[in-house]
C-alpha cells in the first residue's frame, strides 16, 4: 500500500513525505515530525485502512491531534475506498527536472526534524548510479529487510527496484520480531540474487538459525549490509559468514556501504571475483582516532578498531576529506575528516530552510591558506572517514555520534561497541545501549544508559558497570560521566525498535529516565575545575590596611543606630532598674491593662493561663523517668498552686549588673551555649526595641516565635512588662493543627506590627501564590537589595552586580539598626577594621550585649573573646561583642531620621557554618537553593562535608521511581553553578532533615545521624 500511495503522488506530481505510522501522543520525536509536516504545508494524510485502525482516537471515534502537528484529513488508499479510472486513463509522466520529487526526513544530534528535498533528477541519477554500481538486471529478486519509507530501503527496495522491474519480497520488521530467519529463508525459497540487510539482522539470523539446518544461500550475489560503516559491522559481517559459509553464503558477496540523508549512497562495495582475495582492513589506533588521525595500531589490540571499507564512491560522483569543525579546509591524507560529496545523485536542500541548507548543500573546500580549490559545490554527508588504498573509502563514525571530550574525539558508536564487548548477556537487555554526552561545566562528559534484564540480579549490574567502566577508560583513554541502567523497554525507541537517542537524553537532562542503577564518576572524568585556591600569609598588617582604606577614599565600614536618649518614662527607669519592679509597679498603677493573649488554634478570641500541670505529669510519667531519674530534677513548683500567703518582701537584686537569666539555645551547627543577660542589658534592651518599634501601653502587637530563648523569649515575657503594649501570643505549634492562625489574628485585630521567623512566614503563605502582594503593608520603605556576585563571596569578597547578573545571590537588607547600637565589619583574621562593601565579621557595641557564656567549666577564654574584644588597631578601647555572622555594610542613597545618608547591613551567613571546601567559603544556603532547583521532586535539601567530600542530603517529594532521576541533576547543577564536585547524593524521604523550631535545619545533627547509618535513605549514591 506504501508503494502504490509514494508512486501516485509520484505521478500526480504531489510531493510525498513518508513517515512512520504514530501509535500515541507520546512517540518518541512525534512532535518533531510535527513541526516538519507543518513547515512542508502537509495537509492531507495517505494511509491504509490497517494503520488507520491502529492510530489512537479521541472517545467520538475521531483520530487525535497528535502534539505539534498540523491538522490534516485521513485518506485511505485501500482499493475499495478508490473510485477505478477510465480504462483509457493514461498517467501523465513529468519530466525530470529539479523540481522537488519527495522528502525524507532526518533527526539531527539535537533532536529536531528537518526534510531532505530530492530533486525529480536527483531521485532518476540515484537510481541510474544505483544499477550501474548494483548491477542490478530485470526479473532479479530482491529481499528487503529494511524499512521501505526512507534510506536504503526506499531507493533499492522502492524506486530502483521497479526501475529494473526487479521482483521485490519486502520482510516488515514486525515479522523479523516474530522470526528473525523469514529473511534467510525467503533468499533460500525464492533464490534471491540480492538481499538488503542491517547488522542486526545478520545477528537475529545467526542466533536463530540452528532451527533451520537445510537453508542455502548460495543464490546471493549481493548481500548489501546498509550499516557497514558502523565499527561493530566487521565483528557481524565476519560472525554471520562464519556461520552461513557452510550454507553456501560466498564471502566476496558481503558489500558494506555508506550512506547520508543529505548525500544518499554515498560508497558501496562491488562485489568480488570468485576466489579473489578480500579487501584488506584499516587496523587503527584509537588514541589516534581521537586526535582525529590516522595511525596503523602497534600497541595493546584492544585500544585498536577494526574497520572495513564500504567500496568506492558512487558513479559520476566527486569526494573530498575536510575538517569536520571550522572552514571546509581539506585534510591531509592521514588526517580524519568529513566525507562531502558532489554529485547529480545527491539531496538538494532542507525544505524550507535556505541558512541550514547552504551551510551543508553548498560547501566549497579550501586549501591551507584558506582559497577555494574550486568552484564547485560540494554537500555535507555527516560522516567521518578516509580515502585508504585503491581509493577505497573507510568510515570511521557520524558527527551526529561525535563526542568531543577535552579536546578530543570520540565515537558514540564505538563506545557502544565496547559496553557491547563487556559480555552484556547477563545485564543488558537485548543489547540496548545508548550513548551521549551532556555539557557539563564548560566541556561534553559522556553517558552510557543500558536497558536492564528484567532478571539481573543487583550484583550482576553493578560488575557490568564497573567493567564498563575499566574497558572504556583503558580503550579509549576517556572516563564516563554517567553510566545508568533503566528497566527493560521504557528507553524512547525509535519507528523500526532502535533507541530515540535524542529523546533518552532529553529524560536524563529532565529527570524523566528512572534508572534502576546509576553510577556517576565527576571525580575522575571532570579535569577542568580552577585550581584549588592557596591562601597567601597576609604581610599586610591592619593598620596598614586601614589606612590603605583611607588613601583610597573608603570609608570605614561601621553603622550607628541613633541615640538612645532620654526616654518619657524617667520616673520608671529611675525608680524601677529591674523588671520585677516594673512589672509590680503596673499591677498598682493599672491592674486592669491587658498585657498578654494567648491566642491557639482551639481558642480564637479567649485569653487563657498557661499551667504547668501538664507539663510536671510529663516530667514524673514513667516515659520520662526510662530517660531521666526523677530524683536528678530539681524542685518543681506547680504555678496552679501557688502560696496564698504574701511574702514579707520580694527580692531585689544588689546591682543590677548582676545576672538576670540565663539564654539557652541550639545553634545550627547543633552546639548548646547560654548566655548570661544582667539586669541592666535587659532593661536597654526593651528600652531599645521599644524606641525602634514605637512601642506603648495603647498598641498591640502579634507574636508568632518560640518562646524559649532569644528575641522571642524577651518579646514573649519581657518587653511587654517594660513598655505596657499588648502582646498577642502565637506559638509556632500551633500553626500545625491550624495554618491561618497567624494570619487570621493579623487581620481580625488589625495589627499593625508584627513579629514571626522567616519558617513561619513561608508555611502561612506557601498556598497564597501571587495574594501575597496583598499582605504587604505601607508602613514604610522596602529594605534595600542588592545583587552579589557569588564567585567574589567564595573568596571572602565583595562585588555587587546588576539585577539578573548570571551568578548573582539577591541580599537583602538586615532592617534598621537598634537604638544604641553600633555595628563595624572586621577581618577575622586580623581583628582589623574592613572598608565599605568588604566582607567580615560583624562585630555589635551595645549596652544590651550579653556578658558571657554560661559555662561549668569555668572556661573563660571562650566569654572574653566573644563578649568583650577589641580591634586591633583603630579604637581600641571600646568592647566589642562578635557575632559570628559574615556580612558587610554599604551606604545607600536613602537618608536616615538625621538627614545622614543610610548605611545598611548585609548579613551573608554564619561564619561557623560555612564550608571550607577546595580553599574556597561556601554557605551551605547557597548549594541547597541550587539543588532544590534541579528537579521537581526535590522538597528540601541539605549540605555538610565528610573526610573532605560534599554530601548532599535530598527528601524526595515524588515517587521512589524518581530517586535515582535526582543523583546526575544533583551532581550537575553544583559542578555548574558552585564549581564543586558532589561525593555522596543521599535520597530521603521528606521530614527525615531536621529543622528546629526557628525554622533553622540542623545539618550537624543531620551529619551525624548519616555517619551513625540512621538516616534509612531510599538511595545513597557514591559519586567516584
């Protein structure tokens, strides 16, 4: 039906584009064939009435709109549907001319669709060249196992077939599935002359051909094999001889042959004398190869390839060698290079696409100094080889299937050749490999993706992969990227069974491959980072630095908040230096003032008192007592039960230096430190935030922090009892059973201020999408942003970059600075003031600063150090407390409440977590918000180091088929974006990354459940 539908377009002088049936929405490259039937203005379908049957349709019955295709109507060309011309219907037969005769479509390495016109002249001086090259007679028979729409299959099978009114048995590839030795056996039933064959079809015959013992194949003249530029063409050609010579198969009628879209036949060898000897082979090293030169191997034969020449150029055709990147300059005769041809015989044009077109159509090669060698025209064949002896031409590989790695190149299909030689029979799945390269960090790594035999066992798999692995690197001196197993048949596959190679590597890229195995070796096959950066011994001293600073017009890097002041309530600060003065003076003066509302997800508008009954049941359960003696705890006092008789008088500390209370908390790296608070920095400290916020009796105020330490603990029980405003109290918890919470308060009490971690504002507006804009208040002006450049924070620099700048990190402004407070940035190192826009620790002066850390040790050095230090050089007087944060200060154009111009705090990240790693600093914020972005599925992610590797701690939103998707997304976007090489990708289920109530992870808790193994991750991968 194929054949009557191409030649009556042929005669009706429409211009056919064959392509192959579509069997879903989802075919591999559908959409590409698509958009090449749209460029050809295709509108009208021929079909048969079996593959109409078979295309999918909609729930009416209607055929589906296949993605990107043009709408077209269905014809079917089954006689019965035909009305029959009259008897005196005599077909008009066009002249050949350069007019378009057909189409056939190409894919290129990047996966798009482009249509091949070939000429009505092209298509008859093919033919011609065809016959005189085949000797093709009348009445012969031909088998054709190839496919009939495009390539071989249509010129020798379809068109010079009846050209010669050659007998034509065509065998469907659904037929070689279900019986790969019909085509032998048709050769030997019909004493076939020619027989039209792939290696894959020599293999399927070889394995199969034990059923037949009385097969004779002694009529061939021809057996043309259509991939015999392929590397591992020479082990089939040899494998099925060896088999079939006893069955009559002469070896001087096995003719290899090189083809192109653009160039059609391209060489085919003629067959031999009877008796005469082979051709000889090209034995050539492939450290050669990959220089792109042609070298006769003399070390180890397994770095040499084998390749047999596809016999001399096609009649009346031209052929030269140019190099294949660059100017069309010819090659040396012992260099590599692309075959370009010109020749009547040949394509004309993509359709549609005069810039492509000129680029691979019309190539004129120049000599050395870069002059045409002619004027002559010559086409791209998109084929690698060489001119040998006798004029023989060898193809050594595609540029389609070029790799070129460091410099170097390397052929996909010999890759293929060698995983194919790594006795696959227990791994692979029917031999399905397919390789290519990835542009990772500036240069192409490879990957190799192998279907897995459903019976593999775990062990099998990973012994393939490591001896993959060894063969490639010692033949071909190249190390792999990636190397994956995926389940068997879920590889894209093209028409005919092949695997799409296009689309396979579109899946990797996009996370949509689903491997059951992955090896990832970055270690050995990235060579290009930037050297590890050596710290040099600074010889500049501070103050020389500072001055250096002040030479060149910087200013020193430190921001004042203003002055703290005489503040209204005198009388209260005089008379009442302590809290619990202040708190029982608002008892007398004001006992009805609402201080605190406790606000949880049960009680919406209810004040209520916290008790510690639930809480003492807890501490004496016997679940308490399994981890802690309850003799060990100290006493505990029931607040529900407190003594009805009044104290003779309450307790006031001697000075209010003294400690006022002690601030525990878990630091990010999982550390516990308290610090002392005295009395006096208590009371500045409301004293501060009170001025900053505008805080008195008539305001209210929404809390939604943890209570237990830090800001929290003093907005929580604190500056209320200092400044008389209202507290409206949320606890974090709460938002878990209901999530408005906090919201909803906001908006039904009308608060104005405030006061949440960032964990809490992403969780209440998670679901909000683009309302968000609708929360923002217009109380005053947006911080200030700025764009970094994230290379210079790497080496403990500054450098601000535009908006969208590629590797840019957005900071924004810490807020304003508090009343009595100043801030400076100083080198670490040094303990030396820093200029403006330098990177340092900040380091804060304050009258509110805690006084040291709270140690039973009595270790001192440690609170000296932190609480109260001075600069080296500058002024060094004032006590400074450190704050372990790295940021900077930079003065903008906006003016503070003075009229001085404003200075604002960048903080960039805590100084003890960030990682040493190749003498660069890296935030681990930084990483993680790159790894969240490589694939959908990644919910949270986390970063720490292990004995000098990166390890990557991924949760896992999706399903577990996606798991191993994430290892290559992972490895890839941090070598791209960080410059690092990722040592260990841990998958995990989500919530298994721990984060405390602030909304902080804790990687070093994370660390440490990794290297105790009770982490259960879904997968670990071991980057090599």
């Amino acid at each position: 039906m194929f054949w009557v539908a191409f030649y009556g377009c042929l005669l009706a002088e429409v211009i056919p584009v064959p392509i192959e049936v579509p069997l879903s929405r989802q075919d591999a490259g559908s959409q590409q064939i698509g958009f090449l039937l749209g460029s050809c203005g295709v509108s009208l379908a021929l079909t048969s009435e079996v593959c109409l049957k078979g295309l999918p349709k909609t729930p009416n019955g209607e055929i589906i709109q296949f993605k990107g295709w043009p709408r077209m109507k269905w014809v079917v060309t089954d006689t019965k549907y035909l009305t029959k011309p009259s008897k005196d219907w005599q077909p008009h037969i066009p002249t050949a001319n350069t007019d378009t005769a057909y189409i056939e479509y190409k894919a290129s390495k990047e996966g798009t669709v482009m249509g091949v016109a070939v000429s009505k002249i092209s298509m008859l001086t093919h033919c011609q060249a065809l016959t005189q090259a085949c000797n093709y007679c009348e009445g012969e028979t031909l088998v054709n196992v190839l496919d009939c729409k495009k390539d071989m299959g249509l010129w020798h099978g379809v068109l010079t077939s009846v050209m010669n009114r050659i007998h034509t048995i065509t065998v469907p590839y659904a037929v070689m599935k279900a019986c790969p030795m019909s085509w032998v056996q048709r050769v030997h039933i019909h004493k076939a002359r020619v027989a039209l064959v792939k290696c894959r079809d020599l293999h399927w015959a070889m394995m199969a051909h034990k059923d037949q013992r009385d097969t004779n194949l002694s009529s061939i003249r021809m057996l043309i094999v259509a991939d015999g530029a392929n590397p591992w063409s020479v082990s089939s050609c040899d494998a099925f001889l060896n088999v079939f010579q006893s069955h009559g198969l002469k070896p001087e009628v096995i003719c290899p042959c090189a083809t192109s879209p653009e160039a059609l036949t391209v060489a085919i060898r003629r067959p031999g004398a009877r008796g005469a000897p082979l051709p000889a082979r090209a034995i050539l090293s492939m450290g050669g190869l990959s220089h792109g030169v042609i070298r006769v191997n003399t070390e180890d034969k397994n770095s040499a390839l084998t390749v047999q020449d596809v016999g001399h150029i096609m009649p009346g055709a031209l052929m030269c060698i140019v190099k294949p990147d660059g100017s069309p300059q010819l090659c040396k005769t012992d260099e590599i290079g692309e075959i370009v041809i010109n020749s009547r015989a040949g394509g004309t044009m993509y359709y549609g696409l005069p810039g492509v077109t000129k680029n691979t159509f019309e190539v004129i090669p120049v000599n050395q100094a870069g002059a045409p060698i002619g004027e002559i025209p010559f086409s791209r064949t998109g084929l690698l080889g060489f001119v040998g002896p006798g004029s023989l031409v060898f193809v050594v590989g595609k540029i389609e299937g070029l790799l070129m790695v460091s410099g170097r190149r390397h052929n996909a299909d010999d890759l293929v050749a060698t995983a194919l030689a790594v006795e696959p029979v227990k791994t692979v799945y029917r031999g399905r490999i397919a390789v290519f390269s990835v542009t990772v960090f500036y240069d192409e790594r490879i990957v190799i993706v192998a279907e897995q035999r459903p019976d593999a066992s775990e062990e099998d798999s990973f012994q393939w992969m490591s001896r993959v692995l060894q063969a490639i690197d010692s033949i071909h001196q190249v190390g792999l990227y990636c190397l994956a197993l995926v389940p068997a048949n879920t590889l894209p596959k093209t028409p005919l069974g092949g695997i799409h190679i296009c689309e396979t590597k579109q899946n990797f890229l996009e996370g949509n491959l689903h491997p059951c195995n992955i090896l990832m070796c970055p270690h050995t096959c990235v060579t290009n980072l930037p050297k590890p950066r050596q710290k040099q011994p600074v010889d500049v001293g501070p103050a020389s630095m500072l001055v250096g600073n002040l030479v060149a017009g910087k200013r020193i890097a430190q921001a004042t908040g203003r002055e703290l002041g005489v503040v209204e309530d005198q009388d209260l600060i005089r008379k009442h230096q302590f809290l619990s003065e202040a708190l029982q003076w608002r008892a007398q003066t004001d006992p009805d003032h609402v201080l605190y509302v406790l606000l949880n997800a049960k009680v919406s508008k209810a004040a209520c008192i916290l008790t510690t009954q639930p809480l003492m049941r807890i501490l004496r359960s016997r679940e308490a007592a399994a981890s802690v003696n309850i003799k060990t705890w100290p006493t505990i006092i029931d607040t529900d039960d407190l003594p009805r008789k009044r104290p003779p008088h309450i307790y006031k500390p001697p000075t209010a230096e003294m400690l006022a209370y002690l601030d525990f908390s878990v630091s990010t790296t999982g550390m516990l430190t308290g610090v002392k608070m005295s009395h006096a920095a208590v009371s500045t400290l409301c004293r501060s935030i009170k001025l900053q916020c505008e805080l008195y009796s008539s305001r209210q105020i929404a809390i939604c922090l943890d209570p237990y330490c830090g800001l929290g603990f003093v907005l929580w029980c604190l500056s209320s009892v200092y400044s008389g405003h209202q507290s409206i109290l949320i606890p974090p918890l709460e938002l878990e059973g209901s999530l408005p919470v906090w919201l909803s308060t906001l908006s039904q009490y009308k608060i104005r201020d405030t006061f949440c971690s960032y964990s809490v504002m992403e969780l209440c507006t998670k679901g909000l999408g683009t309302q968000t804009e609708m929360l923002k208040g217009t109380s005053g002006p947006d911080p200030s942003t700025v764009y970094v450049d994230m290379k210079s924070l790497r080496h403990d620099r500054v450098r601000l970059v535009e908006r969208g700048a590629p590797q840019s990190l957005p900071l924004m402004e810490s807020g304003t600075i508090l009343p009595g407070v100043r801030v400076i940035i100083v080198n670490p190192e040094t303990r030396g003031p820093l200029g403006d826009s330098h990177l340092g620790e900040i380091w804060v002066s304050s009258s509110h600063s805690a006084s040291g850390y709270y140690t039973i040790y009595g270790e001192e050095s440690l609170q000296a150090d932190h609480f109260n230090t001075r600069l080296s050089f500058g002024e060094p007087h004032t006590l400074w407390a450190r704050t372990g944060y790295l940021g900077f200060i930079k003065r903008t154009e906006l003016l503070d409440a003075s009229g001085d111009r404003h200075d604002a705090l960048f903080v960039v990240g805590s100084l003890d977590e960030t990682l040493e790693l190749r003498g660069l600093r890296y935030h681990p914020i930084d990483i993680e918000t790159s790894v969240s972005r490589a694939h959908r599925s990644i919910a949270e992610s986390a970063v720490f180091t292990w004995t000098n590797l990166l390890v990557v701690v991924a949760e896992l939103s999706g399903s577990e088929q996606e798991a191993l998707d994430l290892v290559p997304l992972v490895t890839n976007v941090v070598l791209e974006e960080h410059h690092l090489i990722v040592g260990v990708v841990v998958i995990v289920d989500p919530g298994v990354i721990p984060i405390n109530s602030r909304g902080e992870k804790q990687r070093m808790h994370l660390r440490d459940s990794f290297l105790a193994d009770q982490l259960d991750p879904i997968y670990v991968a071991y980057n090599m």
